[in-house]
C-alpha cells in the first residue's frame, strides 16, 4: 500500500482537478441508479401494477433516499391519472433517455480527467528518475547496468501507467458505484440484499487466491526483462568482438537461456491474471442464480413486501454490480505487476547521491592560485585503498601529468577534480577551499575534460561542439573547430556542421571524434583542463592532428593529464608517478630520467623497446 500511495504522489499537483472528477463520477453513478431504478415503475405501468394510493400532496421532506422515491412516486402517479399509462410510459422513456445521456456525459467528463492524471502521473515519474540518474555520482554508474537503468524508465514507467495508474479511477469509481448501489438494493429488500452480501465475500476469497499468486511472480518477472535487456544491449555494443571470436552460436544460447525464462514467467502471469476475470464472472453468475433462487421464493411467498416489477428491478441493479466488482478484482491483480515495477522505479529515487552540494555551499566566481591533494584516501569497497595519503599541488597555469601502471588511482585522482566522486578521508581543495564546500556547479564551469573515449551524443557536429552553451555563435562554433584542427574534415561532409554524428559518434572516425571533443572544450574556454588518455587509441596521423590541436587547447591554462605514452607528456612542468594508489616520484622529465631505478625511467625504457 505504501508503494501504491508514494506512486500516485507523482499525481501532483491535483488542484481542483480532483473535486471536479468527483462530482462527476458521482454524477454520473447517480444518473446510471436512475436508468434502472425507472424500471420498477416502467414495468408497474406494463404490468398494471403501478401504485393505487394517490397521494393529495407532496410528501414532506425528510433526510432520506426515500423521500426521493415517494417524491418521484406521488408526481408519476399524478401523470398516470392526467395522462393515462400511454403519457406516463412516454414520460418513463424520455427521462430514460435524458438519464442515460447525462450519466455518459458526466462519465466522458470524468475520463478526460483521468487521462489528464495518467499523462502527469507518468511524466512526473518518468522526470523524477531521470533527473535523479543525472544527478548521480559517477561511481553509481560503474555498478549498474545501463541495460537495467534503460528499463526501469521505459519497461516499469510503462508498467506502472498501465497497472497502477489505470487503476486510480477504477479503485475510487468502483467502490463508490457498488455502495450507491448497494444503497438502492437495501431499500428496495433489505432480506434479498442481505444473501448478497453472504455470497459475495466468498468469491472475493477464491479471486484473491489468484491476485496473491500473481504478485509474487510479478517481480521476478521485471527483473528477468531487465536482464534481458542488458544483454541485448551488451551484445549491441560488442557485436564486432562477438563476430571477431565466432561467438554468435554462443550468444544465441545465452540469450535464449533468458528469453525462455521469461516466456515462462509471462506466460504464467498471463494463466493467472486472465484467470482472474472469467473465474469472477463465473462467481458473479453463480452468486446471481443463488439470488434468483431466494429471491423468487420471496415473491412467489409474497415476503418482505416485494413485488414481481420490484424483483426484476433488483436483479437488473444488481447485475450492474458485478460489472464494478470484476473491474475492482481485475485491478487488484493487475496492480500487481505495477506495484512491482514501482519498487524498481522507487529503489533509483531513493538512492542516495553521495556527492551532493552542502546547504550552505559557496559560490566559486574565479581560480587564482592552485588545486591541492592534502591527504587524500579512498576506497571503493571500505577494505583495499585505491588512494593511498595522497599530497599534490597543481598551480595555476602549469601543467601537471599523472602516470603509472593501470590500476594505479590515476583515474580516481581525476574524478575527484570536478567531485565525481569524494574522498574518504583528506581533502581537495581550490584556491583553499574544501571542493565539498563549493557549488559543483560552480566548480565545473571550470574544468573542461577530454577523454580517451569521446563521448558524443546522436546530434549535429554542431551541436555536439555548443554541447552545454545556448549562446554560442556560429563564428564561435567554427573558431573552436579550427583550432582544434577539426574544420577542415567537417566541411568536407555533405551537410557540414549539420551533419548527424551517430550513436557515440560512430559517423566518424576515431581522430574525427576526438577533435570533435577537444573543439567542445576549446569553445567551453575553461581555465582548467582535464586530459584522460587523450591520444592512446589514435593512429599517427590522428594523433599528430590530435596533439596539435591540444597544445593550442593547453595554452595558458591549468592542465592536468593523464598519459600512458609518456612522450605526449615530456612537456609537462610536474610529472607525478603513481603505483598501487601511492605516490613514488614527481618532477620534470629531466629529474625523473635521471632518478636511477626509478619507475618512470623503466616506464620510459620499456615504451622505448
């Protein structure tokens, strides 16, 4: 129930939408009462056994649903004698008509704004995850499948609009439907209504047997579909690898492994769920043919006051239950796969971020003197140290390069610059001030980073270099792509600067999608710059092109690289060598070659055989 309510929260805001689908749902219940309560006195008039006691006036009013009925009794009879039975049948059918107008007038209104709340329901859902998914730390990522994430804002948003919000309107109108009704039936037999409500519960019982069958499997089977998902998007990501080792023999069973699994799993929900909706009606019939029974031995023993017009009206009302009733049980097991699809939706918004901006976080409006690593550690598991007491200080405008063996912490260092990530224990700081204490948005519009793998999005050349900038002019899109030796290539495409760069980028080549990147940095302009393997992927060509294009992007800016080809970094004015999270060396190219058995000379002899 705590996850039904924290779903439908995403309903807000509600304002006066929620009163109006009140009234009219209860109009229209209102108005669907009346169209079979008219036919008590439609077959009295052809039958013959319309009320004989004429009453000289109204009745007096009084708080209750009778007095509605006498109130309605005393004007038909009135008709009868000034019309005859032809008027007063005339009258029956016409107001059958307005009713049944009414009543689908008011029921259209009420839909209109249920679909209004299901649209809002979903798209707030669907916003809040994906603003928590940006706003979560990197590290969340590297623990997750994407395949996974994918799913729970596509799969389970879709599922939760389907079997829970659909359910909204049903679990309000429903109920409200069978109780006016119920009303109706105590009035016209208390006894009759009575045996109904004995009946009842017991088919409420074995159709809950089925619900809570369901529900237990409803999770499994959301979990199985993400799997599924992950893997297809594995396998679109390493289709060159899986073609390269002959592996497709290999993925197809893997992946049918899976797709069995939760063929089964749907295919058991499926028994189960449409289970539920035959097995009601046939419990609903079966309750109706017990009353037809009881209650025709009322009538035939003229009990309890009901007559023949009055029994078929009660059984017409009451057949109008079932129908609410079967949607009600049709909702509680439907709601099932819903509320299990919430969960998972849920689990990624209650996820805590672990970089977050304090509430009294300040404002970094300029860089003017250093970035410092004062004792720094971290650990991702809490055991092993990835970072190890870690002391560094990059000065404004110089450039400083990290290397060491992979697994080293060079990358680890590099996120907790623009706060990634955090340290366990120490701290880094900016012109002296804790990055925990500054705005993160504030920080990054400092940092411009260049990856190894350039990150690209499915858009224009153009708008993947303005990426982040709404104010960026053409003159400054192409200044940016000049330098970073990226123009030329560009408008040697069909569509220029309009052309489409593919999923990550894949229109273009390697050395074309780095310059791509470092344009979108020369055009950000930011006084710090991160480099992380900038070159290591690229063939000769590129990667001339490439370090071209970086020493203008470098100049006059602070800089911090990250290198496994030592040549691209003897210009550095630091080199810090780091092993196992430590730090073992740190100067210039010239200090470090000289150190006898130091680690970069080895680095630098082993790069060079």
């Amino acid at each position: 129930m705590k996850t039904y309510l924290r779903l439908l929260s995403f309903a807000k805001p509600l304002g006066s939408t929620t009163l109006q689908y009140f009234i009219y749902s209860l109009l229209s219940i209102v108005f669907g009462l009346v169209n079979f309560t008219l036919v008590i006195p439609l077959l009295g008039v052809l039958f013959g056994s319309e009320n004989k006691t004429i009453l000289s006036d109204p009745p007096d009013f009084y708080f209750s649903l009778n007095y509605f009925l006498d109130l309605f009794s005393f004007y038909f009879n009135q008709i009868i004698q000034e019309k005859g039975t032809i008027g007063a049948l005339t009258f029956i059918v016409i107001l059958l008509v307005v009713s049944a107008f009414l009543k689908n007038a008011f029921r259209y209104l009420a839909l209109r704004i249920e679909a209004q709340t299901r649209a809002r329901v979903v798209k707030n859902i669907r916003e809040t995850v994906y603003y928590k998914i940006i706003q979560l730390n990197t590290l969340f990522f590297s623990q997750q499948r994407r395949g996974d994430l994918v799913s729970r804002l596509t799969n389970d948003v879709q599922e939760v609009e389907y079997s829970v919000v659909n359910t909204l309107a049903v679990i309000f109108r429903e109920p409200a439907t069978i109780i006016a009704y119920f009303v109706t039936l105590f009035m016209i037999s208390t006894k009759l209504t009575l045996f109904t409500l004995i009946l009842l519960p017991l088919s409420g019982i074995i159709i809950g047997t089925v619900t809570s069958a369901l529900r237990k499997q409803a999770k499994i089977g959301q979990e199985t579909l993400s799997g599924l998902m992950s893997f297809v998007d594995e396998t679109i990501l390493g289709i060159k690898v899986i073609k390269a080792f002959n592996s497709e023999g290999f993925m197809r069973k893997s992946f049918d492994v899976i797709n069995k699994k939760y063929a089964r799993l749907i295919t058991s929900m499926a028994y189960k769920k449409d289970a539920a909706s035959p097995l009601s009606e046939f419990m609903g019939i079966s309750v109706a043919a017990g009353l037809l029974f009881y209650g025709g031995t009322l009538v035939l023993n003229n009990d309890a006051g009901l007559d023949g017009p009055k029994f078929i009206g009660f059984i017409l009302i009451f057949s109008q239950i079932l129908s609410p009733a079967k949607s009600l049980s049709s909702a509680f097991s439907n709601v099932q796969r819903g509320l299990a699809s919430g969960r998972r939706i849920l689990e990624i918004i209650d996820t805590d971020s672990k970089v977050l901006d304090k509430e009294d976080a300040i404002a970094l409006n300029a860089f003017e003197h250093s970035i410092r690593f004062e004792n720094v550690n971290y650990s991702y598991d809490g055991i092993t140290k990835v970072l190890d007491s870690i002391n560094i200080e990059i000065p404004k405008g110089k450039t400083v390069a990290i290397v060491g063996p992979s697994g080293s912490g060079k990358s680890t260092l590099f996120d907790m610059i623009p706060r990634f990530i955090d340290p366990v224990s120490g701290k880094v700081t900016i012109d002296g001030y804790d990055l925990k204490d500054v705005r993160k948005h504030d920080l990054r519009e400092f940092i411009g980073i260049v990856t190894q793998q350039s990150i690209l999005f499915n858009d224009s050349i153009y708008n993947n270099i303005a990426f982040g900038l709404e104010n960026a002019s053409d003159e400054d899109v192409i200044k940016a792509a000049k330098v970073a030796n990226a123009h030329d290539f560009i408008i040697d495409f069909p569509n220029g600067y309009d052309t489409m760069m593919g999923d990550m980028g894949n229109n273009l080549s390697g050395g074309q999608r780095q310059r791509i990147s470092i344009a979108r940095a020369i055009l950000r302009n930011s006084p710090i710059l991160i480099l992380d393997e900038a070159t290591s992927s690229l063939d000769t060509e590129s990667e001339r092109l490439v370090r071209d294009a970086l020493e203008k992007l470098l100049k006059d800016r602070t800089s911090i690289i990250i290198a496994h080809r030592l040549s691209t970094i003897q210009h550095a004015d630091i080199i810090i060598v780091i092993e196992n999270g430590k730090i073992l060396e740190q100067g210039s190219h010239e200090d470090l070659m000289n150190t006898e058995g130091g680690l970069y000379q080895r680095l630098q002899g082993m790069q060079q055989e």
